[in-house]
C-alpha cells in the first residue's frame, strides 16, 4: 500500500494562546521536509471528557504517527498549558523547534518499513 | 459562569484580603504606606508563567529594597487542577524560596474582582493604591534577556512620581481555571 506520509495530529485548547504559533511552527516543518502542510489533523479539545479521550496533558499537544514530539513523563491528562523545555532548558508554551524536525524526520524515515 | 470586567489604569485598585501560603492574612498596604506594590495572577503549571517567574523573583528582589512589595495570586480551581492546591503552592514558595507571599483565593472573589484574566497577569500600584501598569512582565517569557523590562519601566516611573510611558499591554499567558 502506497504510504502519503506520517500521520500528523494537531491538539488544541483555547485556553492557551500558543496554539497559532505552534501550528505555523509545524507547518513550517513539514513543508521544509517536502511534506503537505495541510494534511495536519488540527482537533479543538473542549471539555475534560476530550482530554481524557484523547489522553491531552496541554495545549498544543503535536503527535507525529502517535508520538508526541515531546515526551509527556507523568504530566496529568487535562484542559490546560502544555510546559515544554527547549534544548536549552528556557521554558517555553511551544516546543522546540528540533525535537518537532526530529519527530517528523524519524516518521518518515520509518514509514518505509 | 460570570466572566470579571475590565478594570482601568488610573481607578483605585480594589480591595484585596486573602491567606498566604502559611495562613496568614495579606492585603494591599495602606495608602502612603509603599511607594508601589505589585500585585500579579500566577500559578504552578502555567508555562508563562512560570517562564515569567524568575524575572518576577529578581525584580522583587531588586525593587524590595526601595519599599515596592509583591504579592502574588493563585485563583485557579484547585478542584480539577490539583496541581494549583494550597499544598502545591506551599510547597513551590519553600523549594523555590519566594521573596513574596503567594496567595489563595480560593473563591476567585479576588480575580473577578480585578479582572484577572491569565497568568502572569500584572497591576503595578502607586503609593495611592491606584492601578498605574496592567499586563505582562515583558515582550517574551522565552527570553530571559527582557528582564520584565515593562515591569520595570512602569515600577520605576512611579517612583519617580510620573506616569509610565507604557500604562497598558495585553497581558499574555494561560487563562484562568475558574470553577
């Protein structure tokens, strides 16, 4: 079966204001590596009963093939702001720009297998 | 659910009474009492705010000295954010070594009250307890190098009797949990 790409899933809450960079910081990755920006599932959680659905421990939330582009650890399921550290240790509302490149390099790479 | 209204540079700040992380009872200072205070919305998860908070530390450390004082607030519904309980809260002032009580309002009175819409959400008061600056520390919680440099700018145009240059800027962070 022919292979399009990895499966790139988008979660958003409104309560955070870090979703629209986040989203254009994915998009902007997946374009530099020749991959359909507009494939991205983009899903809205709303209430706690979505949170708990989809397993969201914060806003964004960006999962490639099913992993999360950063490991969660033990973060509890819930509408809230996703804490990522950057490469640096700085805190940040959207993750790093690399582990999101890597994430999305590791997919491809292995979707052939 | 009620949403709070806006409030407004230039209005007396409203009356704010709450306990500390130890149970102590904390207001506002009397009028003439403090040359400024700060009083900002934070919690324990949030990552502006906790992007925010070491600038907050060193800018209560460095303004403290001057008479300024710093309280800061926690109205999230502990509830479904257990994260954001007394006991957590407790816990960060003593592992982290706040130069500021941290206070619980556990009703959310205090946050209606100021229309505090997120964290960090900051008010900057003269010495007449009039809101001078409201919204965020800075341009960037990610970047440490900005210094809660709006903080400051405002901070130190009330020392200095006059107006701040920058009364208001969006503040920008994680919504308040209410109940």
């Amino acid at each position: 079966m022919e292979r399009t790409g990895p499966k790139v899933e988008f979660l958003w809450w409104e309560g955070c204001p870090s979703s629209d960079d986040a989203l254009a910081l994915l998009r902007e990755e997946m374009t530099a590596l020749g991959l359909d920006p507009r494939s991205v599932e983009v899903r809205e959680l709303r209430t706690d009963g979505d949170a708990e659905r989809h397993g969201f421990v914060g806003s964004p939330t960006i999962r490639i093939d099913g992993v999360d582009v950063q490991a969660p650890g033990d973060e509890p399921v819930g509408l809230t702001c996703r804490v990522y550290r950057l490469r640096d240790g700085r805190i940040s509302a959207v993750p790093d720009r690399e582990d999101v490149r890597e994430t999305l390099i590791d997919a491809i790479e292995g979707g052939g297998d | 659910m009620a949403h709070p209204t806006a409030t407004k540079v230039g209005e007396p700040a409203p009356p704010l009474q709450l306990p500390d992380t130890a149970g102590e009872t904390r207001s506002l200072p009397m009028p003439g009492e403090a040359p400024a205070t700060v009083v900002f919305w934070t919690c324990n998860h949030c990552p502006y705010a906790l992007g925010w908070q070491d600038r907050l530390t060193h800018a209560a450390r460095d303004y403290g000295p001057r008479g300024v004082r710093f309280l800061a607030v926690n109205s999230n519904d502990a509830e479904r954010y257990p994260r954001d309980s007394l006991e957590a809260m407790r816990e960060r002032v003593e592992a982290e070594e706040w130069p500021f009580p941290y206070l619980h309002d556990e009703s959310q009175d205090a946050a209606m009250a100021w229309a505090a819409k997120v964290t960090p959400h900051l008010y900057v008061l003269d010495g007449d307890l009039r809101i001078r600056y409201e919204g965020a520390p800075d341009a960037d919680h990610t970047d440490p190098s900005h210094g809660a440099a709006w903080l400051r700018e405002a901070l130190d145009a009330v020392l200095a009797g006059a107006d701040p240059a920058r009364p208001a800027t969006e503040p920008v962070g994680c919504s308040i949990k209410w109940k």
